[in-house]
C-alpha cells in the first residue's frame, strides 16, 4: 500500500502548494494596485442659501383628479369627467405656458380612486400644452 507517509510516519513539509499560493496572492495584488481610482477635486458650483433676487415667484399650478373624473385647476372647478380630448384643459394649459413659460410646475393629484385613464388623459393635455416641469403629489 502506497502512502504520502516516509518510513517513519512523516507526511514532511510540502513547498510546491506554497509556492502557488504565494504567487497567487501576488498577481490578486498586483491587479488589484492597477484598479486604484485617482480622486481629483471637481469644479462645481453649489446653490447659496439665500434666493436669487432676480428670479421671479413660481406658482405651482395644481390639478386635482376626481374619482368622477372632474378636474379642478388651482381649486377651481374645470372640466366634467364627461369630457374625453380634455380641451379646455390643454388650452388653458398652454395660454399659461405661452404667458408665464414652461418654468411654473404642473403637481398633478389624483384621487387614489380616479381612473389611470383620467390620469393619462391630463398627462397627454400637459405635453400638448408643452409642460415642461411636471410631477405628482
């Protein structure tokens, strides 16, 4: 029977299984000191507390989605839920962007019970009227 054992029940020290580890952490390393991500300061400007003074008050424009499907803009009543092309809605939407321009945000609020049809309907008036800041609340 054939033993990695010597004559007297010695295994002995195995150098070659070294070796290969030794290398194999010293190529880990050298890749791994190649990989090193040089940080090099940016140029940014970074927004002051104060408010510009040249910038003029934005008003929020909100419209508010029934769960009949009526709109009201900024509180006022505006269209039914009968109305599918929501006409009146794009057209005042966009005299108000031609008036004060895209920069006013458009916060749309849906009733959790309105239908996401509704909801894609004034979406759709929006990008017609040429809204450009648009989110939902």
């Amino acid at each position: 029977m054939a033993s990695l054992a010597s004559e007297d029940g010695d295994i002995g020290f195995q150098i070659a299984p070294m070796v290969d580890v030794v290398f194999v952490l010293m190529l880990f390393f050298m890749a791994s000191a190649g990989a090193q991500v040089i940080e090099r300061e940016l140029s940014i400007n970074l927004p002051s507390g104060k408010a510009s003074s040249t910038s003029a008050p934005v008003t929020p424009i909100v419209i508010a989605i029934a769960p009949d499907g009526s709109i009201q803009i900024n509180g006022a009543p505006y269209e039914g839920g009968d109305a599918k092309d929501l006409t009146q809605t794009r057209e005042w939407l966009k005299a108000t962007v031609d008036q004060f321009g895209a920069k006013d945000p458009v916060i749309i609020q849906p009733d959790p019970q309105a239908r996401h049809e509704r909801i894609v309907q004034v979406l759709n008036a929006c990008a017609a009227a040429g809204v450009k800041n648009l989110s939902f609340s």
